[in-house]
C-alpha cells in the first residue's frame, strides 16, 4: 500500500484538512519484485559463465557495463567506463583491431565479433569475445552495444588440443619413421637371406654339374683313349677319325646342356607365369639326376594329373630342388638300404599339389617345430635358410602353402598352391 498525504489551505494560508489517498501498489510491487530478481539472475549467470552486456552512448563517450563485464577486468564497479579507458585493456596486438571494429560500426553501422587478447586490471592475461552492433533512433547511429565474454579456459583448451595433436603428430611420424627403418632392416635382411640362399644352392650346383659331367668327362677320355691306340695300330681312317670327332662332339654338346640348364634356373627375375608342376619338378630332377644316380637313391615319379600354377618357374623349382637335396640328405645321413625318393604331382580341390616323400628316416623331434625358422639346421654345414627360403617363396609369393610331416620310413613335403586353369 502507498499512502500520500496532501494538506490543503484557505485564502489565509491556514491549514484547513489533509487529504490523504491509499493506493493499491500490490502489482507494482511484484513487477519491481520480479524485475531485481531477473537481473539479479543475469548478474548470476553472468559471473558464472564470464559473460556480460555493454553499451556505449556515443554522444557522452560513456559506457554502461554489467556486473560481469566488471568481473572479467577483474574491477569494482565504482570504475566509470568510457571508449578510451576500455580500449586501454587491450594489448598492442589487439587494440588497432578492436578501435578499428568500433569505428567501422560508428561510422558505418557494421557488427562486429572478435577474439583477441586483454589484460585485466590486475595485469592477467585473458582471452575475450566481443560482439557489438551499432543501435539506430531515426536511422542515426546513436549507441553501440554488445557482448562481452571471458573465453580463456576454452582458448586454453584448445591451445592444449592442438598441442596434444602436434605431439601425437610427432609421435606418429616417429612411430611411422621407426617402422620403415625396421621395414627396410626386415628387407635387407630378407634380401640377404635371398643371395645366401642363392650362394648356398650355387655351391650344390657345382657339386651337382661335377657329377653331370663326370660321365661325359670319362666318355671324352675314353674318345681320346680309341683315338689313339687307331693311331697306333695305324687303324686310324678318316672315316674312323670322322666318327670319333662326332663323338667327341655330342658328348661336348650334353656338356654344354648342363650348363644352360644351371644358368636358366639362376637366371633373376623371371617374370611370373602359367606353369605345369611336372615341369618345375622335372627341370629340378634333371638338374639332380646325376648326384642321386651317384648315391644310389632312386627317384619315382607319378604325374598322374596335368596341375598348372602360376608363379616363377624357376622359383618353384628351386623349392623342389631345396626339398630333393634335404631328401638327399636325409637318405645319406640315415643309410637305409636302397634310398628312395617318390615325387607325385596331382591335383586336390583347388590346388595343384607336389608332394616329396623319402626314407630318410624322418625329421627328428627337435626339428619339427623349427624346420621352417631361417638359420635352423641340424647339419653340421648346413646353412638352415633352404626352407625358410622355400616356405617364402611358397606363401608370401604365391599365395599357397608349404607344410612337412613324417610317413612310415620318413619325411614327406607336401606344396599346394593355387590351381591355374588348363592351357587351351
Ligand atoms: N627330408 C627331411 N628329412 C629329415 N629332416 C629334414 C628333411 N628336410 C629337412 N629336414 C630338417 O630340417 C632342417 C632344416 O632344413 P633346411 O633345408 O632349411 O636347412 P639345411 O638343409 O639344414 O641346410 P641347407 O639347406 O643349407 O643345406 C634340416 O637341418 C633337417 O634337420
Ligand atoms: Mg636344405
């Protein structure tokens, strides 16, 4: 209730009543209720989120702030804000930009939104968001107002965001980095193995062309033998002399066979192809025939079925020869009577399929669960890379497989790899 007393005089200035009025303010009083207790919201939800409002009256230079935007300059609010002393808070960097934000919606009534840096009061170093427009009465720019926000925490953040991103950069492309060089040691080392390998299987091969040619060699001597007792018995006619030259001649020729067949299996980089297995394995048999005949061991062939694959002939028949001189080995080792090695070549489901069998005795027990690891041999000069070499060559390179177990008399090595179709 509101209660207003009004005295009331005659001619003479003598207090004649007082005339007093009650009104009902009931209403009144809770809209004001209500008005403080918004604002005293806004200014709690100012300072929680560090925002606030401004406003500039352009004809005084006078600013009106709210409670928050005192908080963010880290001020009490007996300061009296005004365009020159709040653009004093701004440093170097960004107070050319923020002067020229406010003159540009001054003059032309543009908006403006910015993040830059400040110092409060205090000499802190924040970050703060700024929005303003230009307010109009009769289309003149009268005032400017806007919003004010303290954003440090969320710049930090983000400063921490992208340092955390250029660490993990960092640690990737060092990861990245260390791998590669492990990659390429990998590969060098693989390389490496590939050459010893290669070295290994050349010195089996010179033993192997020693016993190719022993026979022609002994034949060739013998040629010269015929020669010349003829001469000496003078039974030497041109026409003998003719045969014996041609003689000489095939025997030089087979010669010359072993070796284009040792160098066509050496020769790097043969382009991949279609391939019949029984081909593989008879290049690689060719090339053993004469060091096995030299011990003793049969060899039994059954290649019942046409199986094509596709790959590096020569490749493949390295892995056969690498499979027929373990074989060799083994059957040396062991000495059962009458050494044997039975090759079979046929096809199963989808793949075609070599599988090696010898009476060699078997892989020991030690050696089972290593045979395929590189540099594992259980021969006092065997290099341990045949193998691993083959399985290398089997898996990695065409996709198939190459796995050992022991039969009745000894080990059997089974190559299965993708079926290619018949030739048409
Ligand atoms: N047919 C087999 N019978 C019994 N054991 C075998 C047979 N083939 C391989 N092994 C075992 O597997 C081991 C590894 O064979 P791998 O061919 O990798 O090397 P290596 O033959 O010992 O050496 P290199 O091939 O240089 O002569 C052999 O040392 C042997 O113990
Ligand atoms: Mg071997």
């Amino acid at each position: 209730m509101q209660c207003e007393a009004h005295p009331v005089h005659d001619d003479q200035g003598q207090l004649q009543q007082i005339v007093v009025t009650f009104f009902d303010i009931t209403e009144r009083q809770r809209a004001v209720d209500s008005l403080k207790k918004s604002e005293a919201l806004l200014n709690e939800m100012g300072r929680m989120a560090r925002i606030g409002g401004w406003q500039l009256d352009l004809a005084t230079g006078k600013q009106v702030w709210t409670e928050a935007v005192y908080l963010v300059h880290e001020l009490d609010t007996t300061f009296e804000p005004n365009l020159d002393n709040a653009i004093g808070f701004y440093p170097p960097s960004a107070a050319p930009i923020v002067m020229q934000a406010v003159e540009r919606a001054v003059n032309l009534g543009e908006p403006f939104d910015l993040e830059v840096e400040f110092v409060t009061a205090k000499g802190n170093r924040r970050w703060i968001h700024t929005i303003g427009r230009a307010v109009r009465e009769h289309e003149r720019i009268v005032a400017l107002t806007g919003v004010f926000q303290d954003i440090t925490a969320r710049k930090v953040a983000e400063d921490e965001l992208a340092s955390y991103r250029d660490r993990l950069e960092v640690l990737v492309e060092t990861r990245t980095q260390a791998l590669n060089e492990q990659l390429a040691r990998v590969r060098e080392q693989e390389h490496l193995l590939i050459h010893q390998a290669r070295l290994a299987a050349m010195g089996e091969m010179l033993g192997n062309i020693a016993h190719q040619w022993r026979q022609p060699l002994s034949a060739l001597a013998l040629v010269l033998g015929n020669l010349q007792d003829a001469e000496r018995h003078q039974e030497l006619t041109p026409q003998y002399l003719a045969r014996k030259i041609a003689d000489a001649h095939r025997l030089i020729d087979k010669m010359s066979t072993t070796i284009s067949d040792f160098r066509d299996f050496f020769r790097p980089d043969k382009p991949p192809e279609t391939f019949d297995l029984s081909q593989a394995v008879g290049a690689a048999l060719t090339l053993m025939e004469a060091s096995l005949k030299t011990h003793g061991i049969a060899v039994v062939t059954d290649f019942c079925e046409e199986a094509r694959t596709r790959g590096r002939l020569n490749e493949y028949s390295q892995v056969i020869l690498n499979l027929l001189s373990n074989a060799k080995d083994a059957i040396l080792a062991h000495h059962p009577d009458g050494g044997q090695i039975l090759v079979r070549v046929d096809r199963a489901d989808d793949r075609a399929r070599v599988r090696i069998s010898d009476n060699g005795g078997g892989i020991a027990e030690a050696a089972r669960e290593r045979l395929f690891e590189p540099y594992f041999s259980t021969k006092p000069d065997g290099t341990g890379i045949g193998l691993y070499m083959s399985r290398m060559i089997i898996e990695k390179g065409m996709g198939g497989r190459l796995c050992a177990c022991n039969r009745e008399t000894g080990a059997e090595f089974t190559i299965a790899t993708p079926l290619a179709p018949p030739e048409q």
